[in-house]
C-alpha cells in the first residue's frame, strides 16, 4: 500500500492582476544529487563549455545502485535546433554486449546543455512506444547552462534487453529563429550494473514456487505493451486530449498466460491547463469579464477506461514546469518533479478475466474539467506464467463512486473566497487461475481533495499599482494503491 498526504499553505504577492503565467506559454502555438557513481561513463560529445555554464538540478531522492561497475551504452546524440511540429529522432537499438549479464539496476542518463534565448520544452524518450521518461528542459541563459536527469529504469528491464533491433524515439520540440537562439544538445545513456556476487535472482526454475509468488509480485514485468500513438507522426507519442469531452484509445492484445496487469499512465498539462490547480470557478470568470482567464475551477482527474468502461484513475501531481510562474524560482534549483515527470501505476490485475480471451481490447483516457492540452499515453505491464499456456480469470466485485466535486463562491468583485472539495472511490476484485493456483487480488484507489482560496484585491494610491493577495489552503489524500492477492493460506500485499 502506497499513499500520499500533503498540505499547501502559500501567500502570493503579485503586481498587476493576471493569471499563473508560464513563459512557455507564449510560444505554444498549436541536482542537489550530483554525487553519481556512473557520470564518469557517460560519453561526452557535446560541443560546449561546461566551465563556464550554469549547472541546474532538481532534489530528488537518490538512486541506490550496487557495487558493481556499470555497462553504460551511450544511445543518442542529438541537437535539437527547430523539432517543432516535425518528426522525434529516432535511433536503431539493440541491448548493449554485456546483455546477457544478470542486472539488478538499469539507471537512464538524460544530459543536455543550451545556451541563448529558449523557453521550456516538453520532451519524451520512448523504446517500441513505451514511454521511458518525460521530462521539462531547463531555461538557458546567455552563458549557457546544464543540467542531467538520472531515472531508475529497472522496471523496463524485460524490453531494454530483449534479443532484437528496436527503434529508440526521441521528441524535443523547439523553435528556434533570431529571437529564440537556444539549442538544446542531448546525450542519452543507459547505465547496466550487474547483480553482486552475494544476490540471488529468481529464475524460471523456482518461479512456480508458493514462497516466490510475493517476490514474483514485486518483479519487473516479462511483457510491457506500449499504449500510445504509433509512428510515423510530427509530434510525441503521446495522446492529446483538449477538453472533457475527448477520449482517447488504442486497440491492444495481451498473451493468454498472464496472471498479472499494471498500467502505467504519463500525464503531462499545458498551455490553458498548465496551471489547473490555480484556475477559477467559471461563474467568478463569467461575473467579472475575464474572458482570457482559464476556467473550469482547480479539480481535474484522468479517467482509465477499459473496453469503454472506467476502471481507474490518476490525481495528477501538480508539477511546476521551469518557465511556470516566474522562470527565476527555479534558478538554479527546478521544481519538484520537473526534470523527470512522475508515472501512475494502476493495477489492472482484477480485469484480467475480461482481457484473457484473444480479442483485441481498447484502452482509453479522458480528463475530467480538462482545458487545452493534456499529453497522456501509457504502458501495460504484464507478468506471464512461464508454465501455463493460458490462465483463467474473472472479476467476483467492482465498485465505482463517480468523483462527487462540490464548489462554492463567495465573491463580490475581484474578491471573494473560493471552496472545493471532491472524493473518489474505485475498488475492484477478482480470480486468477495459474500455475501458482487460484489467486485473488483486490484493489482500492481512494482520493480526497480540498481547496480553500482567498482572494483580495486593491489598488495602491501610493505606488499607483494593483496589489493582488492569494491565500490558498489545500490538502490532497490518495490511496494510490492499496493492493493484496490471496493464494490459499498466503497473503502477499503493499
């Protein structure tokens, strides 16, 4: 069981009434961790400066990575000048030489350097259309500046080694012309570290063993099937939905031997959504003529459908990109999350009886309240049984309380005090048969919101400007996860 809790008290001082601002906004048409025990491998051929350059990082938490020396496989170099609207960069892969090693950490190395004028950019790096990373570049300054993202990709392990050519795509889009000067120059490295002598791996011999069914749960997925837009296309892989009443899917197929499902969402929000969590009811806009201000208030959900029907949801983080707000915040230190954009696991596992059949079956996302744009895709990761042709499954119960969103105004003016809250409850169950017997899961994503918001405006006689003054009181509660599956006298759960 995993869940999450925080609380937000800020104050905003701002000079001028207007909206959260991004400069990336403009132009959108249509790490305190620097201890790393592989930067030594990485292949460095990028043309510039590093002496002279800003060095930018995110806080995150560290990578725990073995005593082993890695097997770094440099992937891709590329600059990337005007990629606005024009096909990613796509590169042949193949798993480095050292595959046929048993590894216990892969870690994904994001470099990049610009110097210049340039806004932020969103980017995404996929293999066979799994999404790998997403990620917001760093805003260069005249003298240049760099930045590294480092990203735990253990989970992919069953598609990074596999025993073929697959095609590795790379989606950075930039403008560049006399005004906007800023390159970005990439290199991308994969980092193998081999197990230590004293770890045991499971292998397929004892897979079939009661004690390693908890561990099985634990591992990394034998099959990941990627749900997002095929190539060719002049953009990323991902989706784009613009309002909420888009949805958008892909047909899929899944073996007949599986025994579990995860889906992995990417969300990433932008241009009127940018800043969703900070946008106003649409009668405080309506009342006051702020036609160019975003409305739809501050709640948003992404909707899991399957074969048409919800079976999840994701309350997305609310990250705030390098050019957010003001570019100098996150100067030199970014905001949480912005280097490396956070996925979101939902167990799939009690449906499996409905996808166990050989037909093909869609998967879809909407996004509750949604403004233009969101970019969504995903990845189905699946466990297989090695010693069953095909297992068997079905759903025993599903239970789904539609989000209940509750908003309340109080203004009169400019000013006023703005609540809403809403609540969440998706739980379902269900039976697998497989080589380990009859396995039961069950399922629970529990989410809770609420958000107080003060506003108070007036006009300075002194200064000759307006000062707007925000309070907001926010606290958001999730059970993002509270699974348990049952064998006959054993439980295994987090």
């Amino acid at each position: 069981m995993a869940s999450s809790l925080f609380s937000l008290h800020f104050f905003l001082l701002l000079f001028l009434y207007q909206p959260l601002f991004s400069m990336a906004n403009l132009h959108k048409s249509n790490n305190m961790i620097l201890r790393s025990n592989h930067r030594s491998h990485l292949i460095n051929t990028i043309p510039f400066n590093e002496n002279s350059s800003t060095v930018y990082f995110e806080v995150t938490k560290p990578i725990k990575l073995p005593n082993t020396k890695p097997c770094s496989y440099h992937v891709l170099h590329h600059d990337f000048g005007f990629t606005y609207g024009r096909p990613p960069v796509v590169v042949n892969y193949t798993p480095p030489a050292c595959y046929s090693q048993k590894f216990t950490k892969i870690v994904l190395e994001w470099k990049a350097t610009c110097k210049g004028t340039q806004f932020d950019r969103i980017f995404g790096v996929w293999l066979s259309g799994v999404e790998l990373l997403r990620g917001c570049t760093a805003e260069p300054t005249p003298k240049g500046i760099i930045w590294s993202v480092e990203k735990d990709i253990t989970r992919y392990n069953s598609l990074l080694l596999k025993n073929q050519t697959q095609t590795l795509a790379v989606y950075l889009g930039n403008i560049v012309d006399q005004t906007y000067t800023g390159v970005y120059h990439v290199n991308l490295t994969f980092h193998f570290y081999p197990v230590e002598c004293n770890v045991m791996i499971n292998n397929d011999e004892n897979k079939t063993s009661l004690n390693n069914l908890a561990s099985n749960y634990y591992s990394k997925a034998d099959l990941i099937l990627p749900i997002s837009q095929d190539r060719p296309l002049n953009d990323g892989l991902w989706f784009e939905v613009r309002n909420s009443n888009e949805t958008k899917s892909k047909q899929f197929q899944i073996p007949e031997n599986v025994y579990r499902a995860v889906l992995e969402v990417y969300i990433s929000f932008h241009e009127n959504d940018e800043f969703w969590y900070g946008n106003f009811q649409n009668d405080y806009i309506a009342a006051n003529n702020l036609s160019d201000t975003p409305g739809n208030g501050p709640f948003r959900e992404v909707v899991i459908y399957l074969d048409g029907e919800v079976v999840g949801a994701v309350w997305p983080f609310t990250v705030i990109y390098t050019g957010g707000i003001n570019p100098s915040f996150w100067t030199p230190i970014t905001g949480i999350s912005s280097f490396n954009l956070p996925s979101y696991d939902t167990e799939m596992t009690p449906f499996l009886g409905n996808m166990l059949d050989g037909k093909p079956h869609t998967l879809g996302f909407s996004v509750t309240n949604a403004l233009n744009v969101w970019f969504i895709d995903a990845n189905l990761h699946l466990w297989l049984d090695t010693r069953k042709a095909k297992t068997e499954g079905g759903l025993v119960k599903f239970s789904n309380k539609a989000a209940n969103v509750y908003e309340e105004s109080d203004f009169k003016g400019l000013n006023g005090t703005f609540l809403t809250n809403s609540k969440r409850l998706i739980s379902s169950t269900g039976w697998i048969k497989s080589s380990y017997g009859n396995i039961t899961t069950h399922s629970i994503q529990e989410f809770r919101l609420h958000i107080t918001r003060r506003r108070f405006l007036h006009f300075c006689q002194q200064c000759h400007v307006r000062i707007q003054r925000e309070q907001v009181q926010a606290w958001w509660f999730g059970f993002l996860h509270q699974l348990s599956a049952k064998y006959p006298e054993s439980t295994i759960g987090y």
